[in-house]
C-alpha cells in the first residue's frame, strides 16, 4: 500500500468506503457520460465545503455496517435452519458471545441513525447537485421516486421500542416488548394469570384458616409452600394440606391446587425461556427480513464516502489540479492523450523539498513536441533521469481521470483507455524456473495479444536482459508492432540508440527525452558531473550516461576509466559496420537520402 495511488487518494471515512474506492481504482469507468457524471459529483461537493466537512465527521463514526449486516444474516438465519452451526455448537461463554451479538446489532443501529442524519445534511441542497448519481444518492425513494436511498425512519424507530437496548447490552439477553414476540408476551401472561391466582389463593387460605400470618416460601420447584407458625397450625387442619417442610417454630403445606397451579407457572417459565433464548435469533431474522433496504442504504453511504474522498483529494493541497475533459474517440478524433504540466501524484515534493518539475505528455495529438499524431513515444535518456516515473505519471494520471478525480495538471484531455498495460520494473519466478527475461516476454505477449487500439501500454526497457542484438530487434518488432498494427497509445522507454535511429522518422512513432546538463564533458566519464533536469523534451538523448550511474554507486575510477576505454572501441566498431553497410548500399546502386548521405559524411570525418 505505501507510495500507491490508493494511498494517497484514500481518505474514506468507512471501511466499507475504503473497500469500495479500492475496487474503483482497479475498475475505473470507460464511459465518458459516467465519468463526467462523478466530476459533476465532485465539483457538487466541492462547492458545499463546509457540510462536506460536517458530513465526513459524520461519517468517522459509522461502523462497517456491511459486515455487521453480514453476522446479523448469518445469525438470523439459524432460527430457520437447525443444522446451523450456531446450532449445533455448545458454547461454553454464551453470556460473553450474545453480549457480542448484541452489542453489534446495537453498533449497527447507530450507525444507520448517523446514517439518516447524513442524508438529512443532504436533503436541503440535492436540488443545486448538476450529478444525476449524487441527487440519486441521497434523495429518500419515499419522498422521490428517482431517489435510491431508502426510507428507514420507520424501522429504527420500529427497533428502538423494540427492547430495552440498555439492560441488552449489560446482561446480553433481550427482553422483548410487549407485542414484538408472540411467544413470549403469552408465556408472561401465563405466569402472571398463575401467579394472580396463587396470591387469591394465599388470601382465601388466611380467611378459611383464620391465619393471617400465612406466607409462602420457597425456590424453584419448591415454590409456594404455605409457612404457618406451628402455634397458629389449627387443630382441624384439612386433609388436603400435605406437609411439605419445616423449620424451628413453622410448618409448611402444600395442596393439590398449589401443585397444579406450580406446574403450570414452571410450564410457562419454560416457554418464555425458550422465546426469550431464541429472542436474539428472531430477532436477527426480523432484522435480515428488510435486507434489501439495510444493503441498500450501506451501498448509498459508500458511493458517497468515495466520492467524499475525491473530493477531498481534489481540492489540491499539494498544487493545482484540474478536472479532466473526457471525448469520444470518432474518425476525426483518434485515441490521444494530452497532458498539460503534470506533476506525479504520489511524488509532491522531491527529498529536498523542491517542487516536483511538470512535464507535459500528448500522445496521439500534435503539440509543440510532435508535429504529427504518433501513437508510440519512444522515451530516452539517461540512467536515474526519470524516465520510469513519467511513464508512471501516466498510467496513474489516466486512472485518476477515469476514475472521477481531479489530476494534478495544468490541463488534461483524452479518450477512454480501455486497458492499461505495464511492462515495468524487473523480476523473476524463481520458483517456477522462469528468468527475468523470460518473465518480460511473458508480460510482453500478453500485451500484445490483448491490447486494442484504445489500450494505453508503458514498457520499460524491453530486452535488457538478453544479448544487445537479441535484445534489439525484439524491442524493435514490439515496437512496430504497437505503433503501426494495434495503434495503441504507448510510451516505449530504451537505452537501445540504434532502435531510436530506426524509427527516427517513422510517422507512426515520436522521439522524447529526458533532459539533462552535462558539465566537465571529457574522455574520463569519472570526472564528469550531470545534472538531471527531469524535463520531457522533444528527441531523442545522444548517451544513456551509464558511467554517471557508476560513479554514484561508488565504483572505483579506475574501473569507470577501463568501462569507458572498452565502451570507446565498442563505438567505432559500430561505426565501422555502419560505414561499411552504407558503402554496400551504394555499390548496388540504391539510392541514399540527404539525411542518408550527412549521416556517411558524419561517419567518414
């Protein structure tokens, strides 16, 4: 996650908006209506900074309501299934689990309070939003029928007087209201039927027995026994009084009627026992019932933090951004991709704190770099001089654009990328006995079959790690490939020089460099001193300056000396097999352009 996109645009408030935003930027929008549609969303919100903020803090305490809705489902459901594992398990720390249970459920109704309350924020300034998606948002369905989020007032209010959420949370047990659990309410209205008959019963016992100190006693199935001091006992005591216990100075009865009458209270303690320990469960089932609102209330709330998040990142803390301009690609207007002083954004500021140098990029379009509308950039230019993080710059800032953001660029216009290829970095399967070079290929061919003319491809030096003419001419067909059969847009970066003479004026390819300043130039590469401009210019860069990469890694001098000795004699070599290639050409008669002909003066003086 450090140093990616996502890290640096993520800002989302809920987890199940951070799970959202991430699908978005590995799936970002193809359609230029859909894709405006979220701009306007950001531009809406942007202009509403005060309640964005109010609304994000908001948000900072909403649970991950997608996933608690997951456990209520998951826990509602085994009241309909007995051969659910929650079930079958014997949980030895219940009261711990169902305090759990419902301390979630109880986590969950919050949030969706704050929910409602966020959508209530909303509700006054929907009818300003230009984004169709963001009035849908958050526009109650029971108030507008174009409206997609749900009305839950009903529901939370429903579930309020459901329980006593208090005492549920302290002892994990719930205890129904009246009238929410059938079972329930009538095993409490047996207990107590029984219960007033008992106490009556108690009464007519005193009077019949003239014994107004009569009390029952007793616990569990020995409930209700009748204690009489045995000084108060009468002597015609009814056959029906059974002694049941006693204790020093008392004595006490049962009777056939206290029995029966015990009975039926333990019945009815039984079943609401068994109501109140599927309570929960019920409970749960009840709630899942009314799923499709719950989910859909979560799925609002989402698209909403992620766009709360853009927006939040397109403010432009770190420098200006734009909003960019998304076209349909027809027969006058080819795939392009134009990028006005562009910054990198996860590179803000260099570690010396300057700011990070714009560039711009245009593909596909004529500009001052290009005068013609070539599909492919060759990039060239020395080692360290950044060429990898332009391209990068690239492929985030097209991604950024799709996906409804604001980039960081003075302008930026294009057609839809369908797909963004990259062949970048170096790296092997070791444990599948595949080398570096074999994996570039592998990379490479899926490139090149599944690339379309809308495709967007960055490759990074391809065939460095073969031998030079191996490497060469394979870059070279790759190259062609891209730019003359797929037509796809491309930044191609090479050290290969004689691969950029090749295409130096090839119609459907265009030079760029790095730039850099070069002080001390000599024949000891050692004692040069180059300066990195990290500037995009048009050409192509005369030297790859490998020996500069050497000497800040430390090599010794001496090697650097021998490294540029061996390098010289490589060149004139290569010289002479061109000289030599160029004289055969003019003795079978083939006729040489002027820049042909310059070229051999160049290599003869």
């Amino acid at each position: 996650m450090e140093g990616t996109l996502l890290e640096r645009i993520d800002t989302c408030c809920t987890p199940f908006g951070k799970r959202l935003l991430k699908q978005w930027v590995c799936a970002p929008l193809c359609n230029p209506s859909a894709i405006n549609d979220r701009l306007d969303a950001v531009e809406d919100l942007l202009s509403e900074a005060a309640k964005m903020s109010e609304i994000r803090d908001l948000l900072r305490k909403v649970p991950d309501l997608e996933r608690l809705l997951s456990k209520i489902h998951s826990i509602g459901s085994s009241l309909k299934n007995q051969n659910h594992p929650e079930n079958r398990a014997v949980m030895y720390e219940e009261a711990r689990y169902s305090k759990k249970k419902i301390i979630d459920f109880l986590s969950a109704l919050e949030g969706f309070k704050v929910v409602v309350e966020v959508i209530s924020i909303l509700e006054d300034i929907v009818s300003g939003f230009k984004s169709k998606t963001l009035k849908q948002l958050v526009t109650v369905k029971s108030k507008n029928p174009e409206g997609r989020f749900p009305d839950l007032t009903e529901e939370l209010n429903k579930w309020d007087e459901a329980f006593d959420h208090s005492t549920a949370r302290k002892t994990g047990v719930v205890n129904p209201a009246p009238g929410f659990d059938s079972d329930y309410d009538k095993a409490l209205e047996d207990i107590n039927v029984v219960e007033k008959c008992l106490r009556k019963y108690l009464d007519e016992q005193r009077k019949r027995l003239g014994v107004r100190a009569m009390m029952y006693w007793g616990a569990g199935r020995n409930r209700y026994q009748m204690e009489i001091a045995e000084a108060a006992v009468p002597q015609d005591l009814p056959d029906e009084y059974v002694l049941k216990s006693s204790r020093k100075g008392y004595k006490r009865y049962w009777t056939r009627a206290i029995e029966k009458m015990l009975n039926d209270i333990i019945n009815a303690e039984e079943r609401r026992d068994a109501a109140q320990k599927d309570c929960m469960k019920r409970l749960f089932y009840d709630f899942d019932r009314n799923s499709k609102d719950w989910y859909a209330a979560v799925e609002c709330i989402g698209v909403l933090d992620v766009l709360l998040c853009l927006a939040y990142h397109s403010q432009g803390y770190d420098g200006p951004l734009c909003r960019p301009v998304i076209l349909l690609p027809d027969g006058n207007t080819p795939p392009f991709l134009e990028l006005k002083r562009s910054r990198h954004p996860c590179i803000t500021k260099t570690f010396f704190g300057d700011d990070f140098i714009p560039n711009d990029i245009l593909i596909g379009i004529a500009g001052e770099r290009s005068e013609t509308k070539a599909p492919c950039v060759l990039v060239t230019g020395p080692n360290m001089g950044g060429k990898s993080t332009l391209m990068r710059q690239a492929g985030l800032l097209v991604i950024m654009a799709q996906l409804g953001c604001f980039v960081p660029a003075e302008s930026c216009r294009l057609t839809p990328v369908d797909r963004v290829f990259t062949r970048l970095g170096a790296s092997d399967r070791i444990m599948s006995g595949e080398s570096t070079f074999f994996v570039e290929l592998s990379e490479t061919s899926s490139i090149l079959q599944h690339a379309t003319e809308h495709s967007f491809v960055l490759l990074d030096e391809l065939g460095r790690g073969t031998a030079t003419f191996d490497g060469t001419a394979i870059a070279s067909a790759v190259v062609k490939e891209l730019s003359e059969n797929i037509k796809c847009r491309t930044m191609f970066s090479t050290h290969y020089h004689s691969l950029v003479e090749d295409y130096s004026h090839s119609p459907t390819v265009q030079l760029g460099h790095m730039a850099c300043m070069v002080e001390n130039e000599c024949d000891d590469p050692s004692q040069e001193t180059i300066t990195f401009l990290y500037k995009f210019i048009k050409g192509a860069c005369p030297k790859s300056y490998g020996f500069n990469a050497a000497k800040l890694a430390n090599i010794p001098d001496e090697i650097i000396q021998k490294g540029h000795k061996k390098a010289k004699e490589f060149e004139k070599n290569i010289i002479a097999l061109k000289l030599f290639r160029n004289l055969c050409r003019i003795a079978d008669g083939a006729p040489l352009s002027r820049d042909d002909i310059q070229k051999q003066t160049v290599l003869h003086g």
